[in-house]
C-alpha cells in the first residue's frame, strides 16, 4: 500500500517539475495539526504583499509514519526512519534545497535522515536551542514527549545542568495533552496548560520550550502569549522563511 502511495506521489510531483525557486520541503503529518499550524506559522512570518511574496513549499504529509516516542522507548518495533527517508528522498528529487520536520521527536532521527539526501535538512533542536541560550538562562524547562526527554535529544544542544525536565507526575500530564488530547482532536483547558507552566517556574525554570509541536498547537489555540515561552515551531517557522529567500516579518 505504502509502495503504491509513494508511486502517485511521484507521478504528481514529477508533473510539477522544479517550477519553484528556493522550495522547502516538508515532512509533514508528525502530527497532521501541528503540520498545517506550521504552514500558518511561515504564512503569518512572511512580509506579503501578495502570493508570489509567500514562500513556496512542497508538504508530504505523511500520517501514516509510525509513533516516533513507542519507537523511541522500545513499545514498538515500527522504526519510522524508511517511511520518513522516503518522504524526504521524494522532496529531494523534487529540487527542495532545504527540508524541515515540524517535529521534535522525528528529529532524534536527523542524522539518519540527512545523510540520504542532498538538500539541507533543517533542525528543530538545534534552531530552537540557539534561540533558548541566546540570553543565557540559568535554567530551561522542557516541555516535550517522553521519546524527545528519554531520547536526551535536546541534551546534545543544551548542558545537562541547565535543561530541566519535568517529574513523572508532571510529564504524564504533558503526554496527557500531547496524545490523549491534541492528537485526538480533544481541547485542552486553559488551567490543566497553565499548571504545567507553573510547575516549570516554581522549579526555577526562567525559560520554557514547548518542545513539542502539538503543544505548539495548544499555545495557538489557548491565545496565550508569555515572555518565557519559546515555541519550537515558531522558531522552525521563522528559520523556513530565512532560507527560503523570502523576507521575515519582524513581529
């Protein structure tokens, strides 16, 4: 089925032809909500007067990648790499000169990923993390799945002694609200959100990542702004407009 799918991909996209200058590709579907918010995100962050100013992107959205965190911790044995290596090599034989994963977890597979294909993939660790240290904060909460804490993939951008990441009570509400809620279509209350940030200040945190890309969906929709808060796909966002050529609106 998959073999069938990745076929019409192809055929569709073989049609366009590299019609596009500066295209991004998007490995998309990691979760499907927190793909299109993205691609609201790199709209909203783009100086526009008309569509030709926007940038262009070619999205595969591929849903059906398995679980990266059920991999990640061993409860799976469905490795997401060979579907997203394939996503990728679609884009990269489309002409995208730069690829972007508006997802946390995902990227603990980076290097698997980059390695088979020419175009530059983009980081979301790395780019958020360069943001988070920019002032040099004595103390940085995560907020992110259990696959992206367990996994340490922040930790190779951040030193251990300034991440802090949440204790069992308090990821089990954050992992609440990742895959209990945003990823089935479920609102997330105003107050079960703001407790989570909180905990994260009480225990000294001066910034908080919201580490993961459905939580970015939540901090949209919830229509809260904080100044320490750094959100992982706005970052991603504004770093896909850089490389793209067009030009960044200064928010």
């Amino acid at each position: 089925e998959n073999i069938i799918l990745l076929g019409l991909w192809l055929i569709i996209l073989e049609s366009l032809g590299n019609i596009m200058n500066n295209l991004i590709g998007v490995i998309g579907g990691l979760g499907p909500k927190a793909t299109t918010y993205f691609m609201d995100l790199v709209i909203d962050n783009t100086v526009s007067e008309s569509d030709q100013d926007n940038v262009d992107m070619l999205v595969c959205q591929y849903s059906s990648i398995p679980d990266r965190t059920n991999f990640i911790l061993g409860k799976s044995n469905d490795s997401p790499v060979p579907e997203m290596v394939d996503c990728a090599k679609i884009l990269d034989r489309e002409g995208c000169k730069y690829i972007v994963i508006p997802c946390n977890t995902a990227s603990y597979f980076f290097d698997e990923i980059q390695k088979e294909v020419s175009a530059k993939v983009i980081n979301i660790l790395e780019e958020t993390s360069k943001v988070v240290l920019k002032d040099n904060p004595k103390r940085i909460g995560l907020m992110a799945t259990d696959g992206t804490i367990k996994s340490g993939a922040y930790h190779k951008f951040i030193d251990n002694d300034l991440l802090f990441v949440p204790d069992s009570e308090y990821q089990a509400k954050v992992m609440n609200i990742i895959y209990d809620k945003v990823k089935k279509n479920k609102e997330v209350s105003l107050e079960e959100f703001e407790e989570i940030l909180n905990y994260f200040r009480k225990n000294g945190c001066e910034i908080i990542i919201l580490g993961c890309t459905e939580l970015s969906v939540v901090y949209s929709y919830l229509k809260i702004r904080y100044n320490d808060i750094v959100d992982s796909l706005t970052v991603l966002a504004k770093k896909t407009v850089e490389v793209s050529g067009k030009k960044l609106k200064e928010l």
